[in-house]
C-alpha cells in the first residue's frame, strides 16, 4: 500500500484540472500563492499549458500579453484559485474580469466548498452557493462595464468593444472600495436594471462564460506528512472562539470545561476546518473514524460526523484514524523555545509581507461583526537572504549585459507611456549599471517542501531532527553536493560539528557559477536559511530563551516564592536592558538581552508552570498576594521605562501618555543635574524680588504634573490588574483539563518535559484509555448502536491505535518541536506500520505566540 504524501496529493489534484490551466492566464491569491510555493507547483503550472501565473491582489494590464508558452493569440481563459471565501474575492474576481474583456471563459476555483460557503455566518450566498455566485457575478460585471462606459461618454458598440485597450479602461479605477463591489454590497441578486433606459443605450458584448468548483487542496505542506493552512485563507484567518468567560484569544479554542458550553454558537473557524478537513479525506480516498480531545475539537467532530455517510462508509476506503486536538490543552509547548532546526529558522528569518488585501477584507468585515473578525497570521513564506553571504567576487555575471537587458525592456515598456513605471525601470537600469550594484543583493530564496537530497525531502529530514544534528545532516548534504559537482574547499572540517564558517564556505563554492546555483538550488537554499538561523545575531537570543526556560521550570519544581522572584528577576533585568538601550543611543539590544516583551511572554510561561505545579492561593492564581504584588510593581516600572511596549493590547490608549512621562523623567534629572552645577554667587540682589511669584507659578505647575502622573499611574495600575486577571485564567489550564486526567498519569520523569502529543500519542499507542478522548460514531455506527444493537449486533468501539493511518489535527496550530515528539513517541511504540500524518492550522512560533494572547487578537 503507497504512503501518504499530502504534497504529492496537491500535485496530482492541480494536475486533474490540466484541461481548465491549459492556455489560460492563472490568478492566485495570496493564500494559494504561499501553498504553491511551498509545494513547488509553479512549475506544474507551466508544464500543463498555462500562459502565465499571476497574482490576483497584484493584477496588472500586462499580465494579458505575458506568454510563458510562446503563443500568440490573445487569451481567452482565465482560471481564478482562491483560499478565501467567494464573498471575500469577489472584488478581486469582478476586477479580473473587468480587465480581460475578450476572455470569454473564467473559472474559478475556490477552498471553501459549496455547502461551507452557505453554512458561514453572514455569508450572503444560499444552499446553491456556487450558481448563485455565477449569476450575481455576471450582474455586478454587466453593471461596472455600462457604469464604466456611461463615466467615460463612450457608447460602447459590439464592433469597438474589442477594439479597447486594456489601458483605455485602466486598472486603478478598479483598486477603491466604490468602484469594485463586494458582494454583499453590490445589486447582484436584485433586478438589476429594470425598465431603466440606459439597459438599451449600451451593448455589452458577449457575455464571459463563468463556472465555479470546488478545489479543497490548498494547503502549505512543510514536508510530505507535516501540513497547515494558508496563511492568508479564509480557514486559518477565521476566528476560532469569541469573546467569553473561557476564551483567551480569537485565535486560539477556548479553554476546555469538559461541561457544556454556554455559548451556543459555533465559531466560524470550526465549519470551515470541518469542511476543510472531510474534503480533505475525500480527496485522498480515506474514510475517517474521528476522535477528539478538547471542546471545540468535539464541536468539529460532531459536524464531521453529522457530514458523514451511508455512501462513503460503504465504499471500499482506506481508514484513517483522524484525532484532533485544542491547541489551549497545552500553550506551554508553543511559547516554549525548544531544541529544533526548523523553529529557528521561521522564527529567525524575515517573513514575506501580508497583502493589503487581507486588511481590507478584514477592515469590511469588522464594521458587520463586533470583536475580531478575522486574524493576520503571520506568512509561512520565508525569505532566505542569500545574497547576504555573497560578495560580487562569489558571483560571477555579466553585469553589463543585464543593464542592457533591462535597457531593452525599459524601451519596450516605453511605447505604453506609463510615466509611473518608466522611472522604477530607468533607475533599476542605472542601479544594474552601477559597478557596485551586483545580481547577489536581489537574491532571496524560500523554502519548498518537493526540493529532495536523493529523494529524501530536506524539510522532512530535518523536521524530525534537533538544532545540532540538523545542521551536521545539512553540511553532509553540502559536501556530498560539492563531491558531486568535483569542487574542492580550502576549510578544515571537524566531523560530528557544522561551524559557520564551514556551511558559508560550502555555499559560496556551490553559488560560483549560475548554473550550479539553479542546479543546487534546493540544499543552497535550507544551508543559507540555516546559517542564517544559527548566527549569533539570531541564536544568542534564543539560547537566552531556554536559559531563562530552565530556570523557571526548575524553580517551579521548588516554590512559589523561588518561582515569582525569578519572574520579577527577569523582568527587572529586561527593562533595565531596555531604558540601557535607550540611553546609550542604540536601537537594538546587546546580543543575549531580551527585551520586556520577551520578559512577558516568559512571564506566561512562568504561571503556566505555577498553575501546574502550585495550588491556587487566595488571591485567585498560583501565587500569593505578597508575590504577585512584587510581581505587579516590577511589570508597572518595567512598562514605564519601556513605553514602545504600549502596542500591546491590554496597553492601548496609553502611548503618548508613557512616552511624554518618560521625556519628562529625564528633563527632570537633567534639570536636577544642571542646577547642582549653578553656584549661588551668579545671582545679583534685584533677583531675589521675584522670586517669590516664581515660586508659587512653579509649585502650581507641579501640582498639575502631580496629578497628571497619578491619574498615568492609576490607570496603569488597572490595566496591569486586567493583566494579571488574564494570567490567573491561564494558570488556570491545569484545572480546566483537569477531566483528561493527562498529567496525573504522565507525571513520570520520561514525560515531564514533553509536550501534550507525545503524551497522548504515548498513552494511545500503548492502548491506555484517555480520559476525556470521545469517538465520533460514523452513521452506520449509530444505526447499529440504536437499531441493531438490541438484536446483540451492537458495533465495538473502534480504537485510534488499531489505525494503520493516523491523522493528528491541532485547532491552533503546531510547532516543529511537536513533529519531533510525535515522531518520537511513535517510533517508541514499536509500531513501524503505523503511517503519522501532522496537521494545524498555522505553524506557530514564541512570537506568535506572544501576539495571540498579548496582541490585537487577545481577549485581554
């Protein structure tokens, strides 16, 4: 039986829509975009026919006459991915078509099925989503052509229809909010024109061809079993609770009760990951049995079930056990700095920028829902900087004949006359020209989960491996690689250690020339990511990280007191190291400081120790009152040495404010330092006469000052209360999961320091029951349960670890260090036929961590 590989699903689901890509121009959005870079589909895309592949938030009049496949006939198809909602693309969708007048065939394909689409709350399409969609996109296409031809005069006939320009029409009235429609705003679905006069005056032409389908694998797969969602989908951006007594952040499931909720609706992140995830199955022919752990993990199992079946339990299926599981059972593991390769490397590099189009959605939506509507996750595309270990030397390229290619193109682009352009071209042109401007600055690369060693994928390899033998397995690949293109290296290499200036080394002899660059792209590319990664700049502070991490779960094995004196150490120490900062003028923290948001998001880890180790005392939370007081002044002096920290939502409001206090703190010392140097005799005897009025205009303006920092100083005090209420509610967790009883019966050493999936997976895999684990019965499951079983044809329990196929989904997200732990955990077991596939909804980081339960989503 073929193991499973999400990616090559990806693949082969593009490839059986080849009659639709074949001779179109194919727009992505930005959530396709990142999946297919990730997947390394662009180059599918091309090989099946497709006359460009462009992006649908960055569309452009030239994309008509960009041909990657040398035809020269104009464009008559246009294929649309989208990972958003049709209701959220639909502006971009209208645009397209607006632009490209003679295609006379889109189709579109969209993530978010049929029924997903209607069951979305405030979704203004029905149970026939995708018809309906059709028909109100023709009449929004209709109404902003006659309104566009009535704007500009231009009586629009059937024979000079085609005769405009793309340029006569332009784009840019298209990019406003007025000019392009969303759905939900426009006239589609209402008699359009009527009887309305202007319906007769203006002859639109032939009608596009509009068809809509359904497309579920789009998704960023890190490595053939390891898979989250798009960034920037509809999926990963919906909320996954509202704002309630038991949640803590829009993205992130509420704490689980094991008790009913009393919030009755279902949060939009949970239909969609439903939907998501039984299409999903589908699509690689699995038939599921679904287990879950946590409250809104069961809320998604029972629509699963509800989704599911006589027909597809009656097919001849693979089984895959599919277990899912809330992120909020353990947010220790994600804030956590662990030993992985790959969480430093995301953590480390520069990710690619949001679309502007994801705010804009989100701005349109939030004026319809209070609360968050929908989150900025942070990009999965990672920007690998490798022209920064190159020198001009290292790449050896024609430079003059790039500054005359540009040159050519700068003279054909010229014959449009788009002034705006022909500068960027003109100034790249002389920039190309400059004898110090070399190719390597322009170089950036990204991960991309099919680029193989041998047929073993890279990020799979590593994905399983700690930060050391990680970086030894990628300087085996390099030198394996250089064996390969005969290139010799003037270095001494140590075995069993990868240094720096050996990975560096390696990468500039295999980037010496073009073609072994494009050659070698792939282990060029993870070597510089991890180089990258591994540098002091980046390393020291994450080495300081688990330093501090040390300290605290050891002082949480002793006391309490031991454990709130290092939290308030850590905090004392930070803001120091940041007013330090400030005074000596530097902008960045020495190497191995973390900064006060470091100190907080150590501070959550603290008390989530604190929560698990130490019984709640009177004051609400694992500490006493005497600790936390110390803990509450250490935070309040911290904030305001600190200020720029304000961007922290439970800080709002409160800039300005702590910025001009700390100005006015350090006038105030200058002062005091100026008037200790001024000597008493510099004053002559008509001065002491108005002293006097000075004195009182000086004592009531310091009596206003006075008030002024009290009122400063109260209202910090209660935002910092409403923190530490949001710090009580996490320390919490123990209590709220206690019903799993997970922690009781894997409190044995071996355990203590692993994360929630190694334990569970641990207990499953050795078949021990699991408390709180519910089984989701399929429908003949019921029937037999209620019809048959009365007759003694009652259907067993099935049991996760009898699956040969097991898929695991966190609600929230996963980080590397659990894909290490899981893997562990099953090679434990001593079960080699058992197949582990890893999934989430986003990857997380310590810093994403950090903006979920501090930041703009924060339910603070």
């Amino acid at each position: 039986m073929a193991l499973i590989d999400v990616t090559k699903s990806c693949l082969d689901s593009i490839r059986q829509i080849s009659e639709h890509i074949e001779g179109a121009i194919v727009y992505l959005d930005a959530g396709c975009t990142e999946s297919f870079q990730l997947m390394g589909a662009f180059p599918l895309f091309l090989d099946l026919g497709a006359r460009a592949v462009c992006s649908s938030e960055n569309m452009c009049a030239l994309d008509a006459v960009a041909d990657w496949n040398g035809s020269f006939e104009s464009a008559r198809k246009i294929v649309i991915m989208t990972s958003r909602l049709l209701s959220d693309a639909h502006r971009f969708i209208l645009r397209c078509l607006s632009m490209h007048k003679g295609g006379h065939c889109c189709t579109i394909f969209t993530s978010i099925s049929e029924v997903a689409h209607s069951a979305y709350p405030d979704s203004p399409l029905g149970p026939d989503a995708f018809h309906e969609y059709q028909s109100f996109l023709l009449q929004d296409y209709e109404e902003l052509i006659e309104n566009s031809d009535l704007k500009s005069g231009q009586l629009v006939d059937s024979n000079t229809k085609g005769n405009l320009t793309l340029e006569d029409e332009g784009w840019s009235r298209f990019t406003s909010n007025e000019d392009v429609p969303s759905l939900e705003a426009s006239s589609a679905g209402k008699n359009l024109y009527g009887d309305s006069p202007r319906r007769g005056m203006v002859d639109l032409g032939q009608k596009p061809i509009v068809s809509v389908h359904h497309f579920p694998m789009i998704l960023s797969p890190i490595s053939p079993r390891v898979f989250v969602l798009p960034s920037e989908g509809s999926i990963a951006e919906a909320c996954l609770s509202s704002e309630h007594e038991d949640s803590i952040s829009a993205g992130l499931p509420s704490l689980s009760t094991g008790l009913p909720s009393d919030v009755d609706e279902v949060p939009p992140a949970a239909t969609l990951t439903a939907h998501f995830l039984y299409h999903l199955a589908a699509k690689m022919d699995l038939k599921m049995e679904i287990f879950s752990l946590g409250d809104l993990s069961k809320t998604i199992g029972k629509i699963l079930t509800d989704m599911s079946s006589l027909y597809d339990v009656g097919r001849r299926k693979r089984t895959v056990g599919l277990l899912l599981v809330d992120r909020t059972l353990d947010l220790l593991t994600p804030c956590c700095h662990g030993d992985s390769l790959v969480d430093r490397i995301f953590s480390a590099l520069p990710r690619k920028e949001r679309t502007s189009s994801s705010a804009s959605i989100k701005c349109s939506q939030a004026q319809l829902q209070p609360g968050p509507s929908s989150l900025a996750r942070a990009s999965l595309e990672v920007q690998i900087p490798i022209g920064e270990f190159l020198t001009k030397e290292d790449f050896e390229i024609d430079d003059s004949g790039l500054s005359n290619s540009i040159e050519a193109f700068r003279c054909g682009w010229d014959s449009y006359n788009t002034a705006s352009e022909m500068v960027d071209l003109i100034s790249l042109s002389k920039k190309a020209s400059d004898e110090k401007f070399f190719p390597a600055e322009l170089l950036r690369g990204s991960l991309v989960s099919t680029e193989t060693f041998k047929g073993t994928p890279y990020l799979e390899a590593i994905l399983d491996r700690k930060t050391k033998d990680g970086a030894i397995l990628v300087k085996k690949w390099l030198q394996e690689t250089l064996c390969r293109e005969n290139m010799t290296i003037d270095v001494k290499t140590r075995p069993g250690f990868a240094s720096k200036l050996e990975l560096k080394t390696m990468i500039k002899a295999l980037t010496k020339s073009q073609s072994s660059l494009i050659r070698n792209r792939g282990i060029i590319q993870l070597a510089s990511a991890t180089l990258f990664a591994l540098d002091e700049s980046c390393s020291a502070r994450w080495d300081a990280f688990i330093s501090a991490e040390k300290i605290l779960s050891v002082n949480a094995g002793d006391t309490s007191q031991s454990l709130a004196a290092q939290i308030s150490d850590l905090i004392n120490k930070s803001a120091f190291a940041g007013s330090d900062g400030k005074k000596s003028g530097k902008k960045e923290l020495s190497q191995g400081l973390l900064s006060f948001q470091d100190a907080l998001l150590l501070t959550i880890s603290g008390y989530i120790l604190a929560g698990e180790n130490f019984p709640t005392s009177g004051s609400g939370g694992p500490f006493s009152w005497q600790e936390e007081h110390f803990l509450k002044e250490a935070i309040l002096d911290a904030i305001l040495e600190n200020p720029s920290v304000a961007r922290l939502k439970f800080l709002h409001g409160l800039t300005q404010e702590l910025e001009a206090n700390l100005n006015k703190t350090k006038s105030d010392v200058t002062k005091e330092t100026s008037t200790d140097e001024l000597n008493i005799d510099d004053f002559d005897d008509d001065q002491w006469g108005k002293w006097g009025d000075e004195d009182e205009d000086e004592e009531n303006d310091n009596k206003e000052q006075e008030y002024d920092d009290m009122q400063l100083k109260l209202e910090l005090r209660d935002r910092v209360d409403n923190l530490f209420k949001y710090l009580h509610k996490l320390s919490s967790l123990k209590s709220k999961k206690g019903p799993l009883g997970l922690e009781s019966n894997l409190s044995s050493d071996p355990y203590t320091n692993k994360g929630l999936l190694y334990k569970l997976l641990t207990k499953i895999l050795g078949k021990f029951d699991v408390p709180g684990l519910e089984y989701h019965s399929s429908t003949v499951g019921r029937l037999f349960k209620s019809g048959f079983g009365r007759f003694g044809l009652g259907q067993a329990k099935p049991s996760l670890a009898d699956q040969n196929l097991i898929l695991v989904f966190v609600v929230g997200g996963i980080n590397g260090v659990e894909v290490q732990e899981a893997q562990e955990a099953l090679s434990e077991s001593g079960r080699p036929d058992i197949e582990l596939v890893l999934g989430g909804t986003t990857f997380l980081t310590p810093d994403d961590m950090l903006d979920l339960l501090l930041g703009e989503s924060s339910y603070i």
